[in-house]
C-alpha cells in the first residue's frame, strides 16, 4: 500500500468518529484480566515501593497494572500466571528471529563462558560485528557502538554539529529519536511541540528546527532561515513513529538534493528499521545514501547493550574517546559500548539473518497477515485497514495520527481517539494478543495460527465496538 493510498484512507477513517467500547462490556474486560493476573498485580504493588511508578518499561501495559513476564519462546511470551500472549511488541522490534533464538543463544553463551560480559579492553568481536555491518549497508565504512539507540542519537548530534561547524539539526514532526533534551519536542503527534519536555530547559531545544514531513517547501525555506547552520536532517526513514505517517514516494531523495545544496548532512535513524526492511536497511530499501545511520536494539537481536552510528569513514573518524584531542573531533566514552556480550551478539545475529532468511520470513508472514486482516476488515464493512513496511505492521482503526494536534480541537480528538486504542489493545491482550495501539512488529517465528488467532480477535473488539 503506497503513500497516497494510506493518507486517502486515514483521511476517510479520521472522517468519522471513532467507535468506543461500552463501560459495561470493558468492566468485563477488567474483571476477566483481574482474574487472569493475580500474580502480576501482586509483583505491581511491591515493584511500586521500588521503582519509580512502579514501571520502567516504555512499551509495557499499565492498564490495569503490568504484567509481568516468565519467559519467552518464539512468537510467544507467557507471563508470571500462565497466561500465553503473540507478541507484536517484540521489544519494540529487535526480536525478528523471535524470542529466545536457540543458534544466536548457543552462541553467545560460549562466549560468555569463554570470555565473560566485559573485560573493557579491544576485542575481536567489535571487528567482526562492525564488517557484517559494513558489508550488508550500502553506505556504512565505519561504525562506532554506543549502549543504547537513544545515546547513538545523542553521539549523532555531536558528531554532525562537529564535523560540519553548524548548530542547527532539522527534526521533521512526529519522529522519535530517543529522549535526549534536544530531541524531546514533537514527539510522535505532529504539532504536540514540548509537550512531554517537562524538566528540559527551553534552551536545550533551541537548536532543533521543527518541519512537518513530507513539505519540502517548508524544509527548503528552514535552510534558508538558518543559513549556513543546518548540521543535519533526521529522518525515521519509513516516517514518523515507524511509518503511522509514512512519507511520500521519492521524498528522500529530494531532501538528499537539499542537504547537498545546503551542505548539511542527511541521518537515517534506523534504530528501527535497521534489519526489518533487510539486511541493508531502509537505505538499501529505498536506494537512498544516507550520510550517517543510526542502529539500536536490533543490531543485537534483543541483547543489551544495543547501538551504533556508522556512515563516511571521514564522519565517523571524528569521534573520539581520547582526553584533550581538542579541534574537530566529538568526545564519546561509554564503559559497556561494544562489550563482549553486545559485539558477540550482533555478530551471531547478523550471521543468523543470513543463514535463516528470517528477515524476508517475517515480511511474508507479515503480508499474510495484513491480508487476512483486510478481508475481514472489509467484510464487516468498515473503513479500518492494515498495512506493513516489510515486518512493520500498522492497523488502523481510529487515525488519531490523521489529526494536526494544533488545528481547532485537535488535541482532544487525538486524546478521544487514543483512548479508543487503549481500550482496543486491552480488548486484544485479554484475548492473548500484545499490540502497541495498532503499531506492531512481526517475526519469522509468528505462524499461521497466530495470524488467525490475531484476526479473531480483532473481530472481537470490532464486535464489542458501540
């Protein structure tokens, strides 16, 4: 399904009013969960005199509480009362080979035993995970591990401020880089501005210029604002929050032609696309050639300490972890970066990827299902839909992302229309299926019978809707 087939349908869908779940049927709901987790709202009363609000997972349930999980197994995690969930979540995407993978765990816990975690010294692991990376990227010479997607975004602004001699970085609306103070403005609802910067100086985020995707004559006229002084342009490279708001065809290679007019560097964060749209990532994809890349979680297959910026040999060489190099050069450190475990575990799980095919597995499955979905979509006559990037799925039955959150009423519909989703996702996870709000990731271990367990109970929620 291309751009302007998603954007008609959103248009459409966002045209009507979202259809709630009457109070008495979602009391069931709750009840039925309330039954069902006994052991994990137990485990949510002591986590609260420990831990923060009692959560610390961004992506984790908290309707009525979490849930907390025993162990994982292919498409399947099965949490602390027994109770078996397909899971769409997947960590936020790095598990494409599915939980516990037996080749990548066998692997890994030699070298554990050999070596142990970390040892803080050089290791042949970081070469050997750094050429799968150079080989399969079309426009990676070098690659410098960071501990987590979010600090490769923080390491990514420094080195492109760095290398270039600018200040400016142009984050397009919606996106999600990580929480770094600078990019913690317009997060994932086009509009929504520092909504959730609560604690970060206004001054932190003054050097991050907002541009609504997909408007290039709007990007065009933030170069000329700030002349000379764009460092860079980030981009999600299948569009805000992994492609809610996909981007128009062609789109990058027109901001590739103003980043070279401009002299500003163009950075895909493929945290997570990286792998889920093949083993040369949304770059390769879109025969596009990004000056930097950004990887997270999935380069390690779901192993901590998980993230990397790589691109021009010339870019990356400016890094450095030296004390009192001074001149063009960013200072990054990090104790855990590229460790023994991550290094090994990227390297396993990229040799994996190769070896097992999972990456077009997980597409196909994916194909299959957003199929499946469709067609039962359409014969209940509504106007809800599903799409996929590869192995990103997408569900839409509410469009909160189809509304400008600073039009004339728009914070509420999103609000309205998010709380919709959240009643939809409680619906789905009581029928044993984890989801992200119609946003979701699908691996090579998922099979026939999740995807029609997974079309029954969307049937479910739609047959419960008012």
């Amino acid at each position: 399904m291309n751009h302007a087939e998603i954007q008609e349908r959103l248009q459409r869908l966002a045209a009507q009013p979202a259809r709630d779940i009457p109070d008495e049927k979602m009391n069931k709901v709750y009840e039925e969960i309330r039954r069902k987790t006994a052991k994990s709202a137990a485990l949510f009363e002591r986590a609260k005199k420990v831990i923060s609000q009692g959560v610390e997972h961004m992506l984790s349930p908290t309707d009525p509480y979490p849930f907390f999980m025993e162990r994982g197994e292919g498409s399947k995690l099965t949490d602390v009362d027994g109770n078996v969930y397909i899971d769409y979540v997947l960590c936020g995407g790095p598990i494409i080979l599915g939980h516990n993978p037996p080749r990548v765990n066998e692997r890994v816990m030699e070298v554990l035993r050999r070596k142990g975690p970390l040892h803080g010294l050089c290791d042949e692991y970081e070469i050997l995970a750094g050429e799968k990376i150079i080989q399969h990227m079309p426009s990676v010479d070098k690659v410098r591990f960071f501990q987590s997607g979010t600090e490769a975004d923080m390491a990514a602004a420094r080195l492109v401020r760095a290398y270039t001699g600018k200040t400016k970085i142009i984050k397009f609306r919606g996106t999600y880089h990580g929480w770094a103070d600078q990019f913690v403005t317009d997060m994932w609802v086009p509009g929504s501005g520092p909504l959730l910067g609560t604690g970060i100086p206004p001054e932190h985020r003054a050097h991050t210029v907002l541009v609504y995707q997909n408007d290039l004559d709007e990007l065009e006229k933030a170069f000329q604002d700030h002349k000379d002084d764009v460092a860079a342009v980030f981009v999600e490279p299948v569009g805000a929050e992994s492609g809610s708001l996909p981007l128009t065809d062609g789109f990058h290679q027109e901001v590739r032609k103003l980043c070279d007019r401009y002299g500003a560097l163009y950075v895909f964060d493929e945290v997570v696309t990286g792998f889920r749209l093949g083993l040369g990532g949304a770059q390769a994809y879109y025969k596009i050639e990004p000056d930097l890349t950004i990887l997270g979680k999935i380069i390690m297959g779901g192993y901590p300490s998980c993230g990397a910026v790589a691109g021009k040999a010339e870019i990356i060489d400016t890094f450095s972890s030296a004390i009192g190099v001074g001149g063009r050069t960013a200072f990054v450190a990090g104790t855990l970066a590229a460790n023994v475990l991550s290094a090994a575990a990227c390297y396993f799980t990229m040799v994996e990827l190769e070896e097992s095919g999972a990456i077009d597995k997980a597409a196909q499955i994916s194909d299959k299902l957003v199929a499946e979905l469709n067609a039962m979509f359409a014969s209940g006559e509504t106007d809800y839909f599903a799409y996929n990037f590869a192995s990103i799925l997408h569900v839409e039955t509410a469009a909160p992302m189809a509304y400008r959150i600073d039009a004339p009423g728009g914070l509420q519909e999103v609000i309205r229309r998010k709380d919709c989703l959240e009643k939809y996702a409680l619906i789905l996870r009581n029928e044993g299926i984890l989801s992200l709000l119609g946003r979701g990731f699908v691996s090579a271990a998922h099979s026939g019978e999740d995807i029609a367990a997974t079309v029954a109970a969307y049937a479910k929620v739609i047959d419960m809707m008012e």
